[in-house]
C-alpha cells in the first residue's frame, strides 16, 4: 500500500500564516499565568508524626489528601510536594476529564475484556463523585459537562465511528452516544478537516486544570490536611514492621502509611522505575477569539474535540473564549529523564500551528499568546497502575498516560483502600492487581518507543493500516491507538 499524505499535507497552511500566529508567543503556561494569587505552604521541617503521608502535591496526590480526610476526619494526613502546587502535570494539561479509567473502550477490552462494563460504570460514578465533590464545596474551578467529539480527519477513520444517528434537529433529545455526518458535525463546530464525529455527550467535562489543583488543595486544607511545598522526599525508610520514615532536604515524618503520587517522576520505590517513562506532549493557546472568529467556526456546545489519527490533536475552547490546541507531536527523549529544555521544541510549536491553520482555516490571522510543553507518564498499558510495598503499608499509583485528571480520583481511592489492607471491588479488580510490563532500560527503551513512534506515523499515512510492529504489539498486549 503506497503512503498517503495526511489532511495537514494536503492541505498546508501558508509559511506566513504561520509566523505570523506565532510571532510574541510566551513560553509559559497559560493555565499558570492565569492564576490568581495563590497561597504559599511552607516546607516540612524538622520531625513529625502523620497517620498518612502523601507525596506528590498533583491531582493524585491531592485527591489522596481529600479523600482520606472525608473517610476519616481524625486522620492526620499531610502532603508532601517536591516544588508549588499544580507547577507540573496538573498545571500543563487540556483540562479534559474523562470518564474513562482504562484510556479509551478498547484499551479496556483489550485487557480486561470481563471487567469493562464495571470499569465503565465505575468510570461514570468516579466522574459524578467528582463533579458532586465541586458542587458541595463550591470549587471555583469552570467546570463544564460538555462532552467530547471524536472526530475523523480522513476517510478511512469514518469507519471507526460509533454512535446512533441523530433524530430530529434538537441536540437535547439525541442519544448519549451520537454519530454525526459531516453536515451535521458542521453545525456543531465548522472545520473543512472534520468529516465526521461520534459525540460522547454526558462522559467528558472541561475544566481549568490548574485551578483544579489549587481548589483541591484549598478544600484539602479546609479538611485538616497540612500540606508542604518545597519539600522533596529523598527517601523511605523502614525497620521491619514498623512506620515508614520519609525524609525529605529538611525534616523527616514517621508514618502509619504512605500514599506514593509522583506521577512521572522517578519512583521512590525502586522496582518501579522502569514502569513509567516521560514523553512530552506540546501545547499552543490562541487569544481570546473576536464575536466573528467565534462565528466563524460556532462551536456553541463548547465540546471537548480529539481526532481518530494515532498521532491525534486535541482541542477546546477556554472560559474566556481562546483555542487550546495540542497533541500530535509525543517525544520521548532518550534517557528518559524530566528536563525543563525539552520543553522547548520549535519544530513541535510550528506543526502544531500549521495544523490548527488546516482544521480552522477562517481563523488565519489569530495570534497564539502561549506555548507550553509537559512530561506525560506513559505505562505499557496506557493507563494507572497500582502497587504495594513494605508490607501493604506503602502504596502508589502511576501511569496515566494522559488521562489522569478524571482517573486520579478513582486511582486515589484505590490506593487508600489498598492501604486500608481489607479487600474491596476496587482492589478485587483485575485491572488493580495486574501490573504493566515494564519498559527496557536504555537504549533499548529509546529504540522501542522511537520505532512505535515512526510506526504509528506510517499507519496513518497509509489508511489506518499496521505494520508487523504495531500487530506484534498488539498481540502481545503493548498495542496503542488513540
């Protein structure tokens, strides 16, 4: 089968379109900037006692701290953050909140094909829990239960659509699930590229990512939880049965438990340090669009958008009426540390400009204002794991793989009730029990994802098809698609 070009081949934007959008553009988070004034936590220093000690000051992290404070009141809970409340993942992402807890159906079916109907329902009430959580305490954080468009930028991709067919012109009686044609996909949001969608309409909310964080560590605050910032942990220790000593630069705490939410830093548990690897995922935000530009493309159901394509952009407009457009370009850097100059990828914020310009050709001439980059903590199986160690008295949770700001609230209860050392659905799940292959230390890992990589960028320049590495993957468990 010859190779194909793609829609952003076919149909390229102007060099000087794309100078132009970019030109002034800062290289911040904009989800950071927009921040109001934030409280300051002062490091740990010093010895202390805690019942639970969370590390990690993400969203993991952060829901751990609620969630055990709401079980037990009278816990002593205290959070650990190594640098400031959302400055990492949970400051840097699209603000999707998807009900999914295995990264899509068919990763789920995939892996845990007699679970998936609990996952689901688990999935959904995980999402309910969350959105009840923001209403009973007031959380300031613009949440918005939109739902989400799949849609299909090539015509091989129609195929893959799901959904019934719209009844009747009123959005409102459609059924949850909904398969759009192109004309109808155009009402909803006018892009050439988009030839049509499956719209999950109850699934997926919006939300600003970073006040997310800050509101959690508010409410996780208002609940008794003390929490530290600039305080890195170097390590645990522990003497038989006995508490776990965690130690940070500047103090040290003995803890009944610990709850591990590093996300895709390295593991404090050393045996799990091959489990996760960094790969940067890049970010453009436009300025606030003008009443024409916003009638230009309409858009008025807000909805979350993600393409069909391997290599897929994401999308969605912002409370204050910018475009957020990501994804595409997924870089693992060989080595696999975190480093801030792997943010920095012009090759990566120019491709991402040039597509925009291709899905919504009527906005040329809109300007980006910020650029930003962040370290997604893959696992082999694209979705959180959980362990334990130190005799049931340390758990953790990672591996998201980019769907982590829904996913972490039930990841933390999961983590507490393994914790808790008493069986519950959640930890009678298979998907709990079973752990991720790991991934090959060096350069075989840099080999691997690279050549998966290239692969994946193949497959949709030539109709969707796999080749022999993405089929052996698959068979063996390790296949990816968006």
């Amino acid at each position: 089968m010859a190779r194909g070009t793609t829609v952003y081949e076919r149909y390229p934007a102007p060099a000087a379109a794309i100078e132009h959008a970019l030109e002034g553009t800062r290289q911040s988070a904009f989800w950071l900037d927009s921040l109001p004034d934030r409280p300051a936590h002062p490091p740990l220093r010093g010895d202390a006692r805690a019942d639970l000690v969370v590390v990690g000051g993400g969203y993991t992290g952060l829901w751990t701290a609620v969630r055990a404070k709401e079980r037990d009141p009278g816990r002593r809970v205290v959070l650990l953050e190594a640098k400031r409340i959302a400055w990492a993942a949970s400051g840097r992402n699209g603000g999707f909140v998807e009900a999914s807890l295995t990264h899509g159906e068919e990763n789920g079916r995939r892996r845990w094909p007699e679970e998936l109907e609990e996952l689901d329902e688990l999935g959904r009430e995980n999402l309910e829990g969350m959105q009840a959580t923001i209403e009973r305490h007031g959380l300031d954080v613009e949440w918005e239960r939109t739902g989400s468009l799949e849609v299909a930028v090539e015509p091989h991709q129609l195929d893959w659509l799901e959904g019934e067919e719209p009844v009747g012109d009123d959005p409102a009686a459609w059924p949850e699930v909904v398969r759009l044609d192109a004309a109808r996909l155009r009402q909803q949001v006018d892009s050439p590229a988009y030839l049509g969608a499956t719209w999950h309409r109850r699934t997926t909310a919006l939300v600003h990512p970073a006040k997310l964080a800050l509101e959690l560590a508010r409410l996780a605050a208002a609940l008794g939880v003390e929490i530290h910032e600039g305080s890195r942990v170097l390590r645990l220790e522990t003497r038989g049965r006995g508490a776990v000593e965690v130690r940070t630069d500047a103090g040290r705490i003995l803890a009944d438990r610990v709850a591990l939410a590093t996300n895709v830093f390295p593991s404090l548990l050393r045996r799990d340090r091959l489990m996760t690897v960094p790969v940067y995922d890049y970010v453009l935000m436009t300025e606030p669009l003008s009443r024409r530009q916003l009638d230009a493309i309409g858009w008025a159901g807000r909805q979350g958008i993600g393409d069909l394509a391997n290599q897929f952009h994401y999308s969605r407009r912002t409370a204050d009426d910018r475009i957020l457009y990501g994804g595409y370009d997924a870089v693992y850097h060989a080595g696999g540390r975190v480093r801030a100059e792997h943010e920095r990828r012009p090759e990566s914020f120019r491709r991402l400009a040039s597509h925009f310009l291709t899905t919504y050709p009527q906005l040329e001439g809109v300007r980006f204002t910020h650029r930003w980059a962040g370290a997604i903590d893959t696992s082999t199986r694209f979705c959180a794991f959980f362990t334990t160690a130190r005799h049931g008295r340390v758990a953790s949770a990672a591996g998201f793989t980019g769907l982590g700001v829904g996913a972490a609230r039930f990841a933390a209860d999961t983590v507490l009730d393994l914790l808790g050392g008493e069986p519950t659905h959640r930890t009678e799940l298979r998907m709990v029990r079973e752990r991720p292959l790991p991934f090959p230390p060096e350069p075989a890992a840099s080999l691997g994802i690279n050549a998966t990589r290239w692969s994946l960028d193949e497959a949709d320049h030539r109709g969707g098809r796999r080749n022999i590495l993405l089929t052996t993957l698959d068979a063996l468990g390790l296949g990816f698609d968006s």
